[in-house]
C-alpha cells in the first residue's frame, strides 16, 4: 500500500508539472494512470478491509471456543472432583465394615482434601481464562494511535493540496516573525 500511494504521489505531481508546463497530451496520459492507480488502491483496501474483517471474527471464534473449552475444563474438574467423592464415600463405607471411627473428624478430613482438589482445579481454570485476553489492551491502543495518525496525515494531505484551508482544517496556524526584524521592531518602540 505504501508503494501504492508513492506511486500516486508521484503521478500527482507529474500531472502538476505537465500541466504548468501546458503539455496537456502528456498530462493527460498521466492523469489517466492516475486514476487507475487510485482505482488498484481502492480496491487493495478494499480487500485489506476484508482481510482485516474475516481477521477480527475469526479471533472472536478463538476467543469463544476459548471460553467454551474453560466451560469444559470446569465441568471436567467437576466430574473428576465428583468422581474422587464417590471413591471416598466407598472407602468409608468399606472402613465403616470394618472398624468403629469418628464421623465427624475423618469424613471432615477427607472433604476437605476433596475442596482442596476442586478449588486448585477452578484456579487453573481461571488462570487460563485471564491468559486468554493478555495482551488485548496493547494491540487496541497501538490501533487507536495508529489511527490517529492516519488522520492527521489525511488533514496535511488536504491542506498541502488546498482541498481545506488551515482554518477549516482546525490547524491553528502561527504568526512567524525572523528574529533580526522582532528585535529592531521592539528597539524602535523604546
């Protein structure tokens, strides 16, 4: 695209030039290749916007499946944990066959390694889920400024080729004065 829009440029100025020369035959024929340059960048944008677009859905997508397999991670956890549980319930029920034991402590125990489990298996999950937006904030601010960017570029465009005045640009334009001449002015003045 760069190449693209040197190329333009650089047409732009040579129909400039043939015309002051007033070679309208020469600068007609540039100007034809004018446009259809300004036409190849239309569409090369077009299909960048495209690209860009098809880009942006299909990091949705990723984003979505992501949150979906977290989804998955949980209720796998879930399951493992529920799993665990009915082992452990068998286990008691095995130990209570076999001897005499207080409920209350030893089950107590055994449920709390069972939380212990499930809350290590719901940190991961979420440690995985936060990993999945890291680094989204940059990429939206280096848009945000390469847009703005763009735009002033597009401003200086208009106002060198005359299309907008400074003023109708809300470029503020600022007296100059040479230094010798500011200095002889406030010499004369005392």
């Amino acid at each position: 695209m760069a190449n693209d829009k040197a190329h333009i440029n650089n047409l732009e100025a040579k129909v400039k030039a043939y015309l002051q020369a007033s070679d309208r035959e020469t600068a007609a024929r540039f100007a034809l290749e004018l446009q259809k340059a300004r036409q190849q960048l239309a569409e090369n944008e077009g299909q960048l916007a495209l690209h860009e677009k098809a880009y942006g859905n299909n990091v949705t997508k990723i984003k979505h499946a992501g949150g979906q397999l977290a989804k998955i991670r949980d209720k796998i956890a879930k399951y493992d944990a529920e799993l665990k549980m009915s082992r452990a319930e068998a286990e008691l029920a095995k130990l209570a066959q076999s001897f005499q034991f207080d409920v209350t402590t030893d089950f107590g125990q055994i449920e709390q390694v069972i939380q212990d489990k499930i809350s290590l298996n719901r940190a991961k999950v979420r440690v995985a889920a936060d990993l999945s937006s890291e680094g989204v904030a940059d990429v939206e601010r280096e848009q945000a400024a390469e847009k703005v960017l763009a735009d002033q570029a597009l401003r200086q465009f208009e106002v060198d080729l005359g299309l907008v005045t400074p003023e109708t640009a809300g470029v503020e334009q600022v007296s100059k004065e040479l230094g010798p001449a500011a200095v002889r002015q406030t010499q004369t003045e005392s």
